[in-house]
C-alpha cells in the first residue's frame, strides 16, 4: 500500500495555492455545512496545509488541524504565523485512530481526504465517535458520478498512487449510516476542473499528464457526457464532482 505521505510530503506547498484549495468561495462552502459556532472546539480532518481549519477559525473557540503528514502541516503551521491565527492548533495523526477521547469536539470536519483513506468505516466510525452527542459533521469529497467514477479512478490512481477510490454520494451516505450518523444533507457538486492545475499540485511529469488527459478525453458514452472534456486555448477542462454531506450525531 503506497504511503500518503510519500505523495504530500513533497508538493506541500501546492495546497496552500491551489485555486480548488484556496478559494474563499469553497472554503465559504465549509464554513455554510458545518455551522460554526462561537464556542465550538473543531476537528479538521486530514487538514493538509490548513485551508479548511483556516476558514473556521474566525468562527469558533478553538480549531485542531489534524493530518498524517509532518510538511503538510509545516505549511499550515508557517500559515497562521504569519495570518496571526492564534486559536489553531496542529497535530500529527491518522484519520482511522484519532488520538482524541470520545465525544471531544463540537463539529467535525473534513475535506478532500477520505479517498485517500483505505478503511472507510474505520474513518467514519472515528468521525462518530469523537463527536459529541448530538452535534454534526461536514464530509466534502471528490464523488463523482457511475460510469464516470471509472474514467476518473484510472486517471487518479495513476496521478497519485494513494488514492484508493472516490465514493459516489450513495455510497458515502451507505457509510456514514453504518457509523451512526442521520445524514440531513447529502448532495453532489459539478465544478469545471482545471486539469493541468490539478496534475500540477501533484507534480505530475508532463508526459504522464498528457497520457492521463487522453483518457478522460477519449471517454465515450455516458461517462464521456458526464466528464463533458473541453480544450480551451489549448487546456483542458472537465466536470469533477464533489459530495457536500451534512451529518448529524444523534
Ligand atoms: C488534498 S489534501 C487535504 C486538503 C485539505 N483538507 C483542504 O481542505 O485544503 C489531502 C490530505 O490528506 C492527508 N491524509 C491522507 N490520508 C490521511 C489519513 N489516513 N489520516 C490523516 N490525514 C491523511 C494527506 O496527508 C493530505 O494532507
């Protein structure tokens, strides 16, 4: 099994520029699901370079960034020095054995991880578990719709050996209530994706970007309607999908 370290460790600095990372509009789409409150403790899951923890911090008592790998959170911790974020905190640790007791934090959040994670229900019962009773968490993941899920599995596994498998919104939903959770809201969200950006923040060699956009530009049939490829000046663009889940902790 490849180590995710091994592919973020590296490109750590990408995160805090990328235009799907760093958007105050995405961030703003964190911010909306997971109702901050004033004296909620957060729990940002997989944070990377903090974009999400970042969002919420204005919003809350006290946000923990937590992520699996060390320059990631180099790049988070250099972030709030500079911004004078002072209620952020970093800690090193996996997203299916959270070093926290049960039921700590008010909100749990995560973005843009869990098709990295290889034990789904692990991470999802860890969600539950450290949640309070009666609080909620807010799941934003790559989830792209059958057939096109196929195409894109291809070209992501071979963009970044550790992902292991975007989950349609029927099947994060199928997850989520095996932890425990109610899912209030649970929808799918087409954005037009920059392509070479997106192998760009993975330092991907050009050779083999080249080869991965002829997969998505020779999709054919459903798949090919649903990825809907289009060359713009010379660029490629495509729809990537992601589920925006509310989730709440009875
Ligand atoms: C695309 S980045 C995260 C982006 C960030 N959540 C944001 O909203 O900008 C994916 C992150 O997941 C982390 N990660 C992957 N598997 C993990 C695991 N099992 N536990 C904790 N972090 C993990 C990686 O180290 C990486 O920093």
């Amino acid at each position: 099994m490849p180590d995710v370290r091994d592919s973020f460790r590296n490109v750590a600095a990408n995160y805090t520029r990328s235009t799907f990372h760093a958007s105050s509009v995405r961030l703003q789409e964190v911010v909306d699901l997971a109702r901050p409150s004033p004296g909620d403790l957060v729990l940002d899951v997989a944070t990377g370079t903090g974009n999400t923890a970042f969002a919420l911090a204005p919003h809350v008592h006290r946000v923990i960034g937590l992520d699996v790998t060390r320059e990631m959170l180099d790049q988070a911790r250099r972030i709030a020095s500079e911004r004078g974020i002072a209620n952020a905190d970093w800690v090193i640790g996996d997203a299916t054995r959270l070093p926290f007791q049960d039921e700590t934090f008010d909100v749990y959040t995560v973005r843009a991880a869990p098709h990295h994670f290889a034990d789904v229900d692990a991470f999802a019962a860890e969600a539950f578990r450290v949640l309070k009773h009666d609080h909620d968490a807010a799941f934003i993941d790559c989830a792209p719709p059958l057939p096109a899920r196929d195409v894109l599995h291809e070209v992501e596994m071979r963009r970044d050996p550790s992902h292991v498998l975007s989950l349609t919104v029927d099947e994060w939903v199928a997850t989520l209530e095996r932890a425990g959770f109610q899912v209030e809201m649970a929808e799918p969200r087409e954005l037009d994706w920059d392509y070479e950006e997106w192998m760009g923040n993975m330092g991907v060699a050009p050779g083999l970007a080249a080869e991965l956009a002829t997969i998505i530009e020779s999709a054919s049939g459903e798949a090919g309607a649903q990825l809907h490829p289009e060359r713009r000046d010379g660029r490629l663009f495509h729809a990537y999908w992601h589920a925006l889940i509310r989730a709440h902790k009875p």
